[in-house]
C-alpha cells in the first residue's frame, strides 16, 4: 500500500477517500487492467480477416508483452499474478474476472471459426477447444513472464509453427534424426 500510496501522489488520506481499503484498489486495478488488455487485444482478436496460426498468436503475444511494459517501471503482466489470486478471494471480482476470460474465449472460437469459413482452418476442429488452447497459450506466456523472469514471442511462435507443421506432425526431431512417435 506504501509504494501505490507514493506513486499515486496523493497522501495516505487521499487514497482512502477513493478505496475503502487495499482490496477494494486491488479490484480496482485488477478490474482496469483486465479492461485495458480486452481493449488492446480487440483490433487482433476482431479482425475479420485473421493471419494463420502462427502469425495471430504472435500478434496477440506481441499485443500482451507491450501491455504489460506500457506503465514506464510497472510490469502489468507481473502485477496480474496478484490480481489472479486475489480474485480467488475476492466472489464479486472473480466473476468479473471469470466473465472476461470468457468474453476472451469467444472472441478465440470466433476467429478459428473465421478461419474454417475462410477454408483457412481444419473445418473439424471444435473451435471453442481450439479457444481454450488459445487463452491457455496467452495466459501460460504471462505466467511464465512474471514467474520464470521472460517469455520469448518468437519463441513461442516457433514452437507453434513446428508443432503445426504438417511435414513434422506426430514426429519427435531429435539433432538431426526423426523419428516416429
């Protein structure tokens, strides 16, 4: 509460004239910033014309990794940890939470079922487990940031374009040998 108090400006005071206490600014910050992410993730996550795969999930890892740097010395996406778990304490943010990682999840079925109409996708995938997928490899890439020290885009990427490739799939690459599964 100390360092929100000094960053804010305002004195002790002030701040608890807007917030009863530290778990109401908890929600509050953690209500703001699940906001702020949908609104920078709608132009990739609406796009009427999706990229393939690969390309789509760089985006959108792209779109969270400048996010999270967005607030000069503040990493948002360390942050975000803490207001996960405080949503598990807290029934009225946890279902706001738990609304908008479901607003996220249509908005994933949505764009694989842009691409099946495209001729773009696998016409048999299901798109809400492909969206499931998704939001795991976008919340996984901001665990991973705040608890391993970094997450790599291109990384990820990579692994994705390897794992999708058609030439590859169902093989383990080992060196310079392949071998089947």
């Amino acid at each position: 509460m100390e360092m929100i108090i000094a960053r804010s400006g305002l004195s002790t005071g002030a701040v608890y004239g807007y917030f009863k206490g530290k778990n109401q600014l908890i929600s509050a910050v953690v209500t703001e910033g699940t906001a702020a992410m949908a609104q920078d993730l709608a132009p990739v996550l609406r796009n009427p014309e999706p990229p393939p795969l690969p390309e789509f999930v760089a985006q959108v890892l792209r779109t969270v990794d400048r996010f999270g740097r967005q607030k000069g010395d503040i990493d948002r996406l360390l942050v975000s940890l803490h207001g996960w778990s405080h949503s598990q304490s807290d029934p009225e943010l946890k279902a706001a939470t738990r609304a908008s990682y479901s607003s996220l999840r249509r908005l994933f079925s949505d764009a694989v079922r842009r691409w099946q109409t495209a001729g773009t996708f696998d016409t048999t995938a299901d798109p809400e487990e492909m969206a499931e997928l998704l939001t795991s490899i976008t919340l996984g890439f901001v665990a991973q940031r705040a608890l391993a020290g970094s997450a790599d885009v291109s990384a990820h990427v990579a692994a994705l374009e390897a794992l999708t490739d058609r030439s590859t799939a169902g093989r383990i690459v080992h060196g310079s040998r392949t071998s089947n599964s």
